[in-house]
C-alpha cells in the first residue's frame, strides 16, 4: 500500500519465486510457499493493476522430478506476473544440494527451461498488450542518429520510437500504441 501511494516508487516488481513446487522449495529451504507468493502477487495487483512483476525460477534442480516441474509449471502459469527471469540449475561443489537425490539430465533441463521461456513470452506480451492506448513516462535512451530509440516506461513497458534527439535522456508523457513483433516493444505515439 505503501509503494502504491508514493510517487518514489516505481510499479515494477522482481520477485524471487525460485520454483512454483512447494516440493521443490522445500528442497530449497525456501521459509515460504506457493501460497504466499500468490497472495503477494495479487496485492501487488490490486492496489497496482498496471504494475510489472518480474518473476525468478530456477529449472532442473536436483530433486525435480516431471511430477514437480508440472505442478510448478501449472501453478506459474495461473499467477498474474509479466515476465518469468528463468536459470537453469548448475552443479556448486561444497552446496547441500548436492546432497539431492534425481539429477536432471542437461537435455530436461534445456527443455524445461525452453518451456518456461515460452510462458515467459507469453505472458510479456499480453502485459503489453494490456497497456496499449494507455498514457505513460518514458525515458527515451540514447541511440544513434538515424535508428529507433528505445525505453521504459515507470512499469517497464519496453517503447520504441523513431529518433528524436530532444528526447534522449528526457522523461516524455506518450500514449502507447501496437505491439511490435520485430522490435519486441510497443510504438510510442506522441501527441494524442
């Protein structure tokens, strides 16, 4: 609530979740659960529907079975997040996890990590799509003369637009247009 009614913060969240089995944050020795990280999740969006919420997951620990990695999955897929920052797990000598039973194999971990990545695609893209006609700041950042800019807006809704140097490095009030596949952004529209 704090956050939401100040205008020092900005709505963009990183949270760690690490793993969306309750199983496998037990593995972990994670002090929380799937639980709460979904009620953190939607306070977050109840008091800032248009906040961005990026979210951590670590695939292809030892000890995560199909079984785990579909219920984290599932439950990944049913949270109201904008981007997933997926890790695949690797060896650390001297760690406990190494204590763990079931390796993953490199080629399920590949795999399951390409899966989540795909989530992760998915879910960005309707986030910007969800802010689409919508009026924002956004801080342009430098580029070379002739090329398109790029840069974020206070909830992290990556723009383009074609260069104007006036607005390098200058916070600008835009309405946000279409989705824009090759440049993995939305357009910028000024003066409407």
């Amino acid at each position: 609530d704090f956050v939401a009614g100040s205008k020092r913060f900005a709505p963009h969240f990183h949270t760690p979740l690490q793993a969306g089995s309750d199983a496998v944050l037990k593995l972990m020795k994670r002090k929380y659960d799937t639980a709460l990280f979904r009620r953190k999740v939607e306070r977050i969006k109840s008091a800032m529907p248009h906040a961005f919420i990026g979210v951590d997951v670590i695939v292809g620990l030892r000890g995560e079975t199909d079984a785990y990695f579909e219920e984290g999955r599932d439950f990944i897929e049913s949270i109201d997040f904008s981007q997933l920052h997926v890790f695949t797990y690797s060896e650390r000598s001297g760690t406990q996890a190494l204590e763990i039973g079931h390796v993953v194999d490199p080629r399920t971990k590949h795999n399951r990590s390409k899966e989540l990545h795909d989530i992760s695609d998915r879910k960005l893209r309707s986030f910007y799509e969800s802010q689409k006609d919508g009026f924002r700041k956004v801080l342009f950042e430098h580029t070379r003369h002739g090329n398109r800019m790029h840069g974020f807006t206070e909830n992290y809704v990556r723009l383009y637009a074609d260069y104007n140097p006036l607005l390098v490095n200058k916070i600008t009030g835009v309405k946000i247009g279409e989705y824009n596949e090759d440049e993995m952004a939305m357009e910028a529209v000024f003066g409407e």
